[in-house]
C-alpha cells in the first residue's frame, strides 16, 4: 500500500523534462496550426 502511494505521487508530480517536451510540442503545434492557416 505505502508503494502504491509513492506511484501516485510520482505520477502526479511532472519532471522538469516532461514539462518542457510538453511546451515544446504545444508550441511545435501551434506554429504548424498557424502556418497551416496562413496558407489558406
């Protein structure tokens, strides 16, 4: 049980990597949407 609640937390708090690849797709994201609408 003490286990299962050190997974939890660990899933809960996000590493510093993960939170910068996330920003990094977001905006990869949003400049291709961006991009993609100018051309129309």
């Amino acid at each position: 049980m003490i286990s299962f609640g050190n997974e939890r937390r660990r899933k809960c708090r996000m590493n510093t990597l993960e939170v910068l690849t996330l920003v990094l797709v977001i905006f990869a994201v949003l400049t291709y949407i961006d991009n993609h609408h100018d051309k129309k």
